[in-house]
C-alpha cells in the first residue's frame, strides 16, 4: 500500500506577529499544475493574507511555484486564489474582519488524507511589540528548563 505524502507548508511569521482567535480549515480552488507543485512542497505562505469579497473568501500573494514539467498551460505563481468555506464560516469571517485590527491569515497549507489541498486560515489580531519580547521571555525560560532537565538525567 502506497504510503501518503505528508505536505505541510508553514506561516511561520503568523504565531510570532498575530494573536490567533478562531481557526477555519477551508479548501482552494486550484488549477492541475498547481496541485503537482504543492505536492512537490514548492509552495510558500509569506506575506499572504486572505479577503473577503462578495461573499466569497480569497487568498492573495500565496506563492505555488510553476510546476516544472508544465507547458504553456502553467499557471501565474502569485495569483488570487478561491478559498472554499461554508456560508456559515464565510459571514462569520466578514463580521469579524471588520473590526479594527481583525485580519484573517493562512496558517498552514496542506494536502489532506484524500489528496486535496487545504488551508488553515484563522482571524487574528496583530501583537505589539512587548507581546512578541514577552513570547521570547517565555520561550527562552522553557528552552532553559529542558536544558536543566536533560542535564539531570
């Protein structure tokens, strides 16, 4: 039996910059040798973030490689992308967008049991700097503390 990729692309600025509140798992619409890349790992959620337009929900500046075997049919790398959510989920995301320093951000890209691509999308609320000095504190105390562990061991 054929063992599944295990695809999972990473925003790692979005856990140092913003606060996380809620969490969505939404999928994308996405062209054939966009999919090829994604499932080669060429596929990067820096500086991207997500709008709600008319009801419908879009990713914007999501960068997916072109794929390398593609032909004149390849796709654009920065595109805007469809996310797919539930109407729920979607004038929940709208209401919420629009308070003051609200922003819905990918999370974490990923290809599911099925074999379709997924993205983790959340609202979040920016941090201030003494957040993000404050994290680093409490980061570095723990890292201390396994070290003190491990030596005991």
């Amino acid at each position: 039996m054929k063992k599944p990729l295990q695809i999972q692309i990473k925003n790692r600025r979005a856990q140092f910059d913003y606060h996380i509140l809620k969490t969505f798992t939404a999928g994308l619409v996405l062209y054939g040798t966009e999919i090829m890349s994604i499932r080669a790992g060429k596929a990067g959620l820096a500086d991207t973030y997500c709008l709600v337009q008319d009801g419908e929900v879009w990713v914007k500046n999501m960068y997916i490689a072109e794929y390398a075997f593609g032909s004149f049919r390849n796709h654009t790398p920065l595109r805007e992308r469809k996310l797919l959510l539930n109407r729920r989920e979607i004038r929940e995301l709208a209401n919420e967008s629009k308070s003051p320093g609200i922003t819905i951000v990918p999370l974490l890209l990923y290809i599911n049991e099925k074999g379709l691509a997924k993205l983790d999308i959340a609202l979040c609320r920016g941090k201030r700097d003494y957040d993000k000095r404050q994290g680093i504190k409490e980061r570095e105390a723990k890292r201390e503390m396994g070290r003190a562990f491990q030596k005991n061991y």
